[in-house]
C-alpha cells in the first residue's frame, strides 16, 4: 500500500520537530544561559569599577582634577554610568531574556564582547586607585 504524498509531508514534519525539540531548542537554552552569565559578571564588573572610582574621587576629593587628557574624575565616573545605562542596563537585560534563537544570540554576545573590552581598558585606566580608598585623616588626635 503506498503512502499518500500528504502523509510523507505530515511524517516529515513531526521528524522535523522531534529533531529541533530534541537538538536545537536546548543548544538554545543552553547559549542563552551562558550569554546571561557572562551578560551579569561584566554589568558586576561595570558595577565594582564604577564604585571604586567614586570611592576614590570621594575620598581624595578628585571631582573635578583632571584624570585624562582633558577629561575629570568626574566626567570619566560619568561617562562610565552613561556607558552602562547603554549597554549593560535593562533593556539589554529584557533583550537577552527574550532571546531563544541562536543567531540572534549571536549578536548579542558580540555586543557583551564589545563591552568586556572596553571595561578591560577603563580596568587599566584605573590600576592606579586602589580596591578599597583610603580616607585620609585631617587632623589626627594624640593620646
């Protein structure tokens, strides 16, 4: 008895979605779930080097000294904060969670690259400033 050529389509299409239920929607997942770790440890990292800087310009009173070629502690602390509004805030955070195909994951984590780097040379830029400040004492008292 030969087969209807709409059940050879129909048998090929459940094939079809076994394989991507089975394959392809959990290398989705699984990408997705590192594109969501790697996405929080640089917003952490944006995070700690915005805190260290402000902590600095706080206790060495450097607001307005110049840090690098024409740009202030404070404009650079700025900059930082505009750059993680951008890039690393909210709405790339709904845009990851949203995301289940590859490709657009793809581009995604090129985007997160693009953000690792800058944050290596900002991490660069602020090797000087230590981890936690040192709050100078004005006027020390003697016992």
């Amino acid at each position: 008895m030969p087969l209807s050529p709409e059940i050879v389509i129909f048998i090929a299409l459940i094939a079809a979605l076994v394989l991507y239920l089975a394959y392809i929607r959990p290398k989705a997942k699984q990408q997705k779930l590192r594109l969501m770790t790697r996405y929080r440890k640089i917003r952490n990292k944006s995070l700690s080097l915005q805190d260290k800087l402000s902590g600095y310009i706080l206790a060495n009173d450097k607001l307005n000294d110049t840090f690098l070629k024409g740009t202030t502690y404070g404009q650079y602390l700025e900059a930082l904060k505009q750059e993680y509004a951008l890039h690393l805030g909210e709405r790339m955070y709904l845009e990851i969670q949203s995301q289940n195909k590859v490709m657009p994951m793809r581009k995604l984590n090129r985007k997160i690259d693009i953000q690792e780097q800058r944050l290596k040379k900002v991490e660069k830029e602020l090797s000087f400033v230590p981890d936690k400040p040192v709050i100078p004492i004005k006027n020390p008292v003697v016992l």
